[in-house]
C-alpha cells in the first residue's frame, strides 16, 4: 500500500538530509508504528506519504514514494485526498470551519459524497470518538484533547484506505487514547485500512503495532522489523521494555499483560531487596508502621538493607532524585485557589476549586480532557477572571495585575508552545528572553542546549518539531525563573531522553524552592516527577494526595511499572534499578 525507494528529502539551507535512502514497504491492512528521538524525520517521512513533502513544505525529495500506486511526485495532495487522511502535530492548523459537526462533514463535501452517506458517517465517527455530546460546540472552545479527537475524526469520515497520524495520542488523556487506539485497531482488523503513526508514548501505542520503523539518528537510514525486535536495539523504548530490558526478559514484552506474566521472580528479588513482603491493601508489610509503606519509607528500607561496608554506587539515584519526596512546608504558598469557580462562555470550567502549591513542591493535574486542567493553569496565569473565590500568586490577584508584573512571579509555557515564538531564530529568540529576564547572556541558550543538544542557532522556530518548540519555549519561560511555573502538557512531542532532561530541569528548580504547576495526561511524568497528584473531573477537585497513593489506585493514571510490580509500591524503572543495584 505504501511503497518508499530510496527516499532522501533535504530541505534549502540544512546541513544535511531530513530522512536518507528510506526503503520501507507498509502493506494494506497493518499498523506501522514510526519512532525515533525528536527531529530525526518522522514527521518528514510521513508528510512524504500524504504529498505535503515536497508539494507544500518545498525541499528535494530523492528516490520514490507510492500510495495505492500513485506517485506522490506527481500527485498533489489534492489529488490523494481520497486515499490518504492526515492529521499532523497541530490540530488547529489542520481546521477550516467552526463547529465540529461542519468539521466532521468537511472533507466529504469536497470529494462530493451524497448528503445521506455523509450524515450517517458524522454519526457514527461521533459515537467511536466521543464527541456525540460537543457536536454543536465551537471548535475554539475544545480543550487540546478534544480538537484533537476532532482533527482524527475529520480524517476518518471519508473513509481513507491510508491514515497518517503525528502524534494522534499526545493530547489525549488516557481513557480517550484507549478510545481512540481500538478505533484504529477496529479499522486495520476490519475495515483493511492501512495505518503510518508515528508517536512518542510508545507505552500507549507499541502493543499495537504490526511492524515498528525505528529513525536511530538525523539523515541514517531506518531500521524495520518485528516490534519486540526493534525495541530490543531502540534508543527510546516505554517503561515496559525498559524494565523488560533491566530484567534481562527474552522476548521483551510489549503490554502490561505480558511483563506481569514474566515479573514473578524480579518481584521476589525486590522483596528480598527490601526485607519483607508486600501484602497489597489489606497487610501491613513488617517493619512499617501501618498501611502500604510510604515511597521515602521503602526508599530508606532499601538503602538499610545494602551489605555491610558497601556504598551506594554513583549509579544509583538517590532517594530525592529517584523519588519526588514531600518538600518541607513553606510559610505560605506560592500560588493558591480558593472556592475558585471559572466560566468560559456557558461552561461551567472549574467549580469550587481550593489548591494551594508551596515552594519546592510539584504538582500534576490530571484528569480527562475538558475536566479544566487548562483552566486552572489559566486562571493562576490571569487569563481568566474568576466568577467566584479567589486567586493569590505571590500575593497578588493574576488578573487584576500587569503582565510586566507578573511574569515576575509566574511564568506559564501553554500547550501551543508558538504563541510564546516570535523571532526568526533560535538565537535571537534567546537573546530577547535574556533581555526581558535581565539574566545574563547565553542563559536562555544554555538552557535550550540542555533541552534541545545540536539545534543551531541559525534554525527558524517554525522549522523545529513540535516538541523542540516546547522545550524552546520552556526555556524561554524557565530563564525568568519564575517562583511558580505552570506547563500545560510539556512532554507533548517528547521523546523519552528529552522528558528525563526535562524532568533534571524541574527537579532542579524545585530544588531550588520554585513551585511548579504541570497539567498532564502524561501518567510517567507524574511518577517520575511529582510530590502530589490533582485530579479534576467536570470542573472540580476529586482527588488531592501524595503520588504514590493517588496514581496506583486509579487504572487509568497508573503507570506501567506500577501496573506490573503491584502490589509492590514502585512506580519507575528508574526506583527499580536503583534498589537492584543497592545490592549488588
């Protein structure tokens, strides 16, 4: 179904090749999973597929690429439009009417189908993603999730025979990534439709995968097989191979499902590890004073039980660094709601909401998409006036003070990281930020360097992925050194060695008594980084705890490593290695 022959593209003014001699075949009825680390090219290889490279992006394209037989050389993504649907990195830019029923319809008014087709199919993809109930909405006033189940919809109603997809998950929170996930899996198995995705949370998408195409480096060539083949030998792989990896598991598994099959003796080793047993909700493990222990508990447990004379290994992370601890209580905190309630437009955002975020601590939102994650960040930036309680950050009221003012006591990096980009470089967007930050020269660049290694100054900001213009604007926000920090999905477009240095960064700050706010649906994130999880759903506070307790008794917000270790209190590989190797 889709055919590359030695495929090269460059682009006018690079250093060297996007992609180089690609030899891929993807057959009809498959899912093809693209990974690799940020700016390697997938999202070249992909607007390869659909004819945006070269028809719209400009650059030379080299070799051949076929779809159903039709050279993309030659046929104009017009003219594919029929075959392929593509939804990219952005959903807005992929938008052209207003309300997401029109939006649904969009794309089958252009290729003429008859109205009665046209009706029943804006039914039936509501019903698959959800969206029955935001028909009539605006599509400027969806959270990120939704327009981007309303991007992938807008594709699927006429019924391509090719879905190109960047990135379809990265907005989603986990229940509708599922959701949207066994609608592609419903129309690979069913339907024969050909699947090319390329995805950075590998541990949402890999299980599902016929072939993976792993892109190892900037312009190399790819390296294609078997899932478990190729995640043997990646440089980005989920926590489930990762841990599969450490375990010394052959063949790796992919799921939850089959690393909980093969965990039997590494749960006896991390017992043994810990001296004692874990019994789940209804024991109390010896040595414990009550209840599951605490992470920092089992932390000192292992640290307690290395044989005597040994030191702990450089290696081996220490507890604050392993674990988020609770950070010691401030005089008062940095930001706080209280009662707040929120509306935008008729919605009802957020609803009696009290949080308050200390020095030194950092907390995950999460919830499902619309549940007012953004809202919250929204309102402790001053972009939303409150219609009820209050807001306090740093004393002050966020949207009764002057923005000058307050970037000195907040700084927000929001989902759309190019409404923070204005300059034509990576450099001049630097300097401006150290400029506005009176921070010293090459702070920003320093920062970037530590995000985003080999990007060159000279790179316009439209010309990096989504997730380098992330980490670009980060920096810029983060050179300000803001007492509270506020991210709104900030491992969107990551690749994992670009959310562990992320991760470095925020510990860093928090370190350093920074406060920091992050609304994610990003579930190893909060286990690597967060002291408290805040969950939201309908606009109001439904669960407010440490980490620890409040993501390993959801399903949903558990990440792998808890899901395969339970009822073993461990929520990273990163904890797992560091007590295996405390006992070597």
């Amino acid at each position: 179904m889709i055919r590359f022959e030695q495929v090269s593209v460059a682009y006018d003014g690079a250093a060297g090749h996007a992609i180089r001699d690609v030899d891929l075949t993807v057959p009809e009825g498959e899912l093809c999973l693209l990974v690799g680390p940020s700016g390697v090219g997938k999202s070249t290889l992909l607007g390869a597929v659909s004819g945006l490279v070269p028809h719209f992006t400009g650059g030379t394209l080299h070799g051949r690429v076929t779809v159903a037989g039709r050279d993309t050389r030659t046929h104009k993504p017009r003219e594919l439009a029929d075959v392929v649907g593509t939804v990219g990195q952005d959903p807005l830019a992929h938008f052209v009417t207003d309300t997401v029923e029109d939006e649904l319809a969009y794309g089958m008014e252009s290729l003429g189908l008859a109205p009665g087709i046209m009706r029943r199919r804006v039914e039936e993809t509501l019903d698959l993603l959800g969206l029955a109930g935001l028909r009539e909405r605006p599509i400027a006033s969806l959270s990120g999730g939704q327009q981007q189940r309303v991007a992938i919809g807008s594709v699927l109603t006429p019924h391509p025979r090719v879905l190109v997809l960047d990135e379809p998950t990265s907005a989603l929170d986990p229940g509708a990534a599922e959701e949207v996930l066994a609608v592609l899996q419903r129309l690979v198995h069913d339907l024969g439709t050909t699947v090319l995705m390329a995805e950075h949370r590998l541990e949402r998408v890999v299980q599902y995968a016929d072939q993976v195409v792993l892109l190892p480096a900037p312009g190399e060539p790819p390296v294609s097989g078997e899932p478990a083949e190729v995640m043997a030998v990646s440089p980005v792989q989920p926590p489930v191979v990762a841990l599969g990896r450490l375990a010394g598991w052959s063949p790796l598994p992919l799921s939850v499902r089959d690393a909980r099959r093969k965990a039997g003796p590494l749960r006896e080793q991390l017992e043994a590890v810990c001296g004692h047993s874990f019994r789940g909700a209804g024991g109390t493990p010896p040595g414990f004073a009550g209840g599951t222990p605490t992470q920092a508990e089992l932390w000192g447990r292992v640290r307690t039980n290395r044989p005597p004379g040994r030191t702990r290994p450089s290696t081996v992370p220490s507890v604050k660094a392993a674990v988020p601890g609770r950070p010691a209580r401030a005089a008062g905190p940095v930001g706080e709601t209280a009662s707040l309630s929120v509306r935008r437009g008729r919605i009802e955002a957020l609803r009696q909401v009290d949080l308050a975020v200390r020095p030194g601590e950092a907390v995950a939102l999460m919830g499902r998409n619309g549940a007012g994650k953004s809202t919250l960040l929204g309102a402790l930036a001053g972009l939303h006036e409150p219609a009820a309680g209050t807001v306090r950050v740093g004393g002050l009221t966020p949207h009764r003070t002057s923005p000058r003012e307050l970037v000195r006591h907040v700084g927000l990096v929001p989902q759309e990281p190019r409404d923070l980009l204005y300059a034509d470089t990576v450099a001049t967007e630097c300097a401006a930020a150290d400029e506005d930050a009176k921070a010293a020269p090459g702070t920003c660049r320093a920062l970037v360097a530590e995000l985003l290694p080999g990007v060159p100054d000279s790179t316009h900001p439209r010309d990096l992925s989504e997730g380098q213009r992330l980490a670009l604007a980060l920096a810029i926000v983060l050179t300000a050194r803001p007492p509270l920090v506020l991210l709104d999905e900030p491992t969107r477009g990551l690749d994992y060695a670009a959310k562990a240095r992320l991760v470095e960064i925020l510990r860093g700050r928090a370190a350093d008594g920074h406060a920091i706010v992050l609304a994610t649906h990003d579930v190893e994130l909060a286990a690597e980084l967060a002291h408290r999880v805040v969950v939201l759903a309908d606009g109001e506070v439904v669960a407010d705890g440490p980490t620890a307790d409040v993501v390993v008794s959801s399903p949903a917000f558990a990440p792998q490593v808890a899901k395969i270790l339970t009822p073993q209190p461990w929520l990273t590989v990163s904890q797992v290695r560091g007590a295996l190797e405390a006992t070597e």
